[in-house]
C-alpha cells in the first residue's frame, strides 16, 4: 500500500511537471510527449538504453501494475475491518481523524472512475469532447480545458485526488517506519499538506488559464 | 445531579442487545463513573431487575478492566479534559440532566459477554504469541549489570504503561489492536532483555494479531486519542520498522 501509492505520487509530481509544459508552448508540450513516446528524432526518452519507444510501455507496465497492487492492498483492508467491525455503535463521535483519513476508501472509488475518464479522454482518445486532434496533443487538451465543466470535473476530481494524498502520503512513511516522534508526526503531516496543494495547484492552473484564455489565445 | 443513562443491555453472547434508558438521581459530581452505575444498580437491585453487568477491579486507573463507550468515544475521552479510564472518569464532567450513551466496546475479536462485559482474552493469546523474554532469570542481577540509555529506558517504560485496556481497538474505525501490539514491541525491543526474540517476537504477535480478526491500521489516530495510559502513537511506526528488519533477518531472528 505504502510503495505502491508513493510510486503513484511520484508520477503525479512528474506528470504535473509536464503539464506545465502547456505554459511554454505547442512545441514545447507536443515535443514532451512525444520525447515520452520515442517518437522524436533522438530517439526519445531513455534512447539508446532503450529501443525507441519501449519506455512508454515499461512505465505503463509499472504504473498499471502500481495501481493494481494499490487498489488489491485497499480491498484487503477494507474487507478485514468490515469483519472485524461486526456491529456498530449507537453513538459514536471521532477525536482525532480527519476528513482526508475517513474518506480514503470511498474517496478513491471516485478516484479511480475519473481516472478511467481521464484514460479513456487523453490516453485512448475515446472520450474527448472537443474533437480529436490526434497527433497534436497540445491542441488536444487546449480543446477539452476550453470547455467551462470540464475544468470543473478536473477541479473537482483533483480535489479527491489531493484529499487522498494528504492522507496517504502521511500515512505511507507512518507505514514505513518514518513516524518517530510527535514532532515527526507533525512535519510528515506538513510535507503531506504541502505536496497535496503543490499538486492541486501545478496540476488545476494550467486548465484554468487554458478556459480562461490565457495559453494559447 | 440526575442523569439519563441510555446502556446497552444484552443477556449473553448470543443473544440481541438494544439500548434501554434509566433514570439516575442524586448523583454527586465527585462519584465516578463506576460509582454512578454502583448507584443505578443499587437502585434496579431494590426494584427486582436485573443489574447492569460492567467489568472492573482496580478502581484506580492501574488495571484495565474497566472500559466502556461513553457518548461515543472510549472511556469518555471526548467528555473527560484528561486522558482516563472509565473508574477515574468523574460525573462533574457532565452536565446535571445530561443524557449518557453507555456501550460495550465493539469488535469482531471482542465478543460482549454480558451488557457492557467484553471478551478481551485475544489480547492474552497476542502476548502470549511473543511478549515474553527468554533470559535465564535467578536470582536478581547487579543494578548496572545491563546498562541502558536513559532514552531507551524512557521509551520502554512509555510503552509499558499499557494496561491493555482495549480502548484504543474500540475507538479504532478499523478494530485494529496496533497501539496495543505497538505497545508491547516498543516496551521489549528497547531493553536489552527484548534483544534475542526482537525480529521473531514482531512477525509472531503480529500474525497472532491478524488471526485473532483484528484489522489492519491505516494510521487515523483515534486509538492514541483515547489511550487512558497516554502510549505514543510513534510505537506503531516502531513496530512496522522492526517488522521490515525482520523480512531481511534469516528465520526472522
Ligand atoms: C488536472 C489534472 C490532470 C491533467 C490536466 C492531466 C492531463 C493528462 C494528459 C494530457 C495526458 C495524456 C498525455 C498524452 O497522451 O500525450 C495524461 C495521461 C495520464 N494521466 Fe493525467 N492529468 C491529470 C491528472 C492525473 C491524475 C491525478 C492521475 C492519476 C491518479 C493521472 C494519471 C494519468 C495517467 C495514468 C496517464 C496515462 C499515461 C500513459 O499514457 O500511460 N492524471 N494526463
Ligand atoms: S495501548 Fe492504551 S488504549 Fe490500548 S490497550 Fe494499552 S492502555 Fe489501553
Ligand atoms: S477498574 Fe482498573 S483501570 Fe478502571
């Protein structure tokens, strides 16, 4: 649970740190993804350690099977608290929990449906709304964030997504043994806020300029 | 003070339970909780009905007999200004009128025996899985035989403050007894006496843990909330790093 969700966090920093790329240009975005792809002249990234375009498909490979185990961990834990919690009480009033804490289970089924959206509209381009721009995915997402609910649903969705890592990213290192005082407890607590709303930030102010006209006007 | 009690009453393991409500007069505010309840029973003993059952002994903080859900949280941590067991929760931390939720605790791996009287021998069968030393004993060593650092013997004796009262598994969402295992692991791993079984004593309580039913922690923080004895919630990340040593260790040793 711990690795595989720190491997995810880990991507989600990268892949926030493309996005930004939208703020320098078609080119420059376009070039990224096909860099990540292999399909630029220089053979793309990892090129030559790798054949041209095989990184794509391992990292694919890695982040799928990250998933997997991630989600198989959840549905583990889930399942042995629900039989160990045979009934329930009357009354019951929480203390120390927060909001992100108590709402990792149902919070990442919501999750993991908009991120299967997500696949379908960027990946597989069998959602996109605005239209298909095949082999120019710069003009692609410009397409889908220039539609007003759509940068509502990212909005909305990356909230789940930041309330989950302002919980797992705590608890992943609690996990792993990091958790070793209560002034550790306070600064894992801390770097977790900070990493949940850099996310937040780096990966929403890029929709929003596009809807706002503010890239690529 | 007169009180509302709302407690959960249940003939025996195998029967239904529900709430039923009774009235509690001439309470005073320096009786504790247990006290209050003496003082309910006194009262349905004189009308012919059947007494609350409720578990304790020492009366004093010390034992961990004594647990019971208090208006949702364990012990009446969310009603007492302190940390507490249910004997040192006093009835000056309620208001005169005031309604009480009284509940066993609730768990798959603590089944009610009676009204408020829980089953807690899985604790037992987790000590019993590892929480023992096997140094000759004898007669009793020099004081400074074993030196150990004043922060380790901090720690230690932190942690050996549990009285295995098992609030902290009926406050947990996931019914999991980490804080309770966690406890005990950080008490013997800091001592020198812990040493030999310390990779072994971790995948041992741990497994007997799981087996007893109890669930995975996912690290909310309620069970340290509640916790009469205070014991950090930094053991668990204790435990969870003797547990990844012992997966490199050979037969866990
Ligand atoms: C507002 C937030 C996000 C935006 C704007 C965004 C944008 C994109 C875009 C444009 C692509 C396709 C790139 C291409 O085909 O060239 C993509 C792929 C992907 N995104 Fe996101 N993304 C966001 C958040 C997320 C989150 C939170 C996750 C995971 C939980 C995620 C997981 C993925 C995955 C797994 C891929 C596919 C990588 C592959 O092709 O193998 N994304 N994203
Ligand atoms: S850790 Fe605290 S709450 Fe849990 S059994 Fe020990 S004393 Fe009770
Ligand atoms: S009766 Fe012993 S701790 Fe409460």
């Amino acid at each position: 649970m711990a690795v595989t969700g720190l491997i995810l966090i880990a991507f989600l920093l990268m892949h926030m740190f493309g996005n930004l790329k939208m703020f320098i240009g078609a080119d420059s975005f376009n070039h990224y993804a096909e860099w990540l792809k292999g399909q630029t002249a220089d053979g793309g990234i990892l090129y030559p350690i790798l054949p041209a375009g095989w990184f794509i498909w391992i990292f694919r490979v890695v982040l799928l099977a990250a998933v997997v185990l991630h989600i198989y961990s959840a549905v583990t834990l889930w399942s042995r608290a629900l039989a160990a919690n045979p009934t329930t009480y009357e009354a019951k009033r929480k203390l120390a929990q927060t909001y992100s804490a108590r709402t990792m289970r149902w919070g990442g089924i919501i999750l993991a449906g908009v991120l299967i959206f997500h696949l379908l509209q960027f990946t597989v381009h069998a959602t996109l709304i605005a239209g298909a721009f095949e082999d120019n995915p710069y003009k692609m997402v410009l397409g889908e964030f220039s539609i007003w609910w759509m940068v509502l649903v990212y909005a909305i969705w990356m909230v789940a997504v930041c309330m989950h890592i302002r919980h797992g990213f705590w608890s992943a290192f609690a996990t792993l043994g990091a958790n070793t005082s209560a002034k550790a407890r306070a600064i894992l607590n801390g770097c977790a806020w900070a990493v949940a709303l850099i996310l937040y930030i780096g990966f929403m102010i890029m929709p929003v300029s596009v809807l706002f006209g503010w890239i690529g006007a | 003070m007169n009180v509302t009690l709302r407690v959960w009453r249940q003939a025996n393991a195998h029967s239904e339970g529900r709430m039923v409500t009774y009235q509690v007069q001439d309470v005073s505010p320096d009786m504790s909780f247990l006290e209050m309840l003496d003082l309910l029973n006194e009262d349905l003993t004189v009308k012919g009905e059947e007494p609350v059952a409720f578990d304790h002994d020492c009366r004093e903080g010390i034992c961990g007999m004594c647990g019971v859900v208090i208006n949702g949280t364990a012990h009446g941590r969310g009603s007492s200004p302190v940390p507490t067991t249910t004997c040192q929760l006093h009835m000056r931390s309620f208001e005169d009128g005031a309604v009480i939720d009284v509940e066993p605790w609730r768990a798959g791996p603590f089944p009610v025996i009676k009204d408020l009287v829980v089953d807690r021998s899985a604790f037992d069968r987790i000590i019993q899985a590892g929480g023992y030393v096997s140094v000759s004993t004898g007669s009793a060593p020099d004081a400074h035989a074993n030196a150990v650092g004043k922060q380790k013997a901090d720690r230690a004796f932190d942690a050996a403050t549990c009285i295995g009262c098992g609030a902290c598994v009926a406050a947990c969402p996931n019914s999991s007894a980490m804080l309770f295992t966690a406890a005990k692991i950080t008490h013997l791993a800091m001592l020198p006496q812990g040493q030999p079984e310390r990779h072994l004593r971790v995948k041992k309580m741990l497994s007997q843990h799981d087996a007893e039913g109890f669930g995975g922690c996912t690290n909310i923080g309620e069970c340290a909330e509640v916790c009469p004895k205070q014991i950090p919630f930094d053991t668990i990340s204790q435990l969870n790093r003797d547990l990844i040593a012992s997966l490199f260790k050979r037969d866990g040793k």
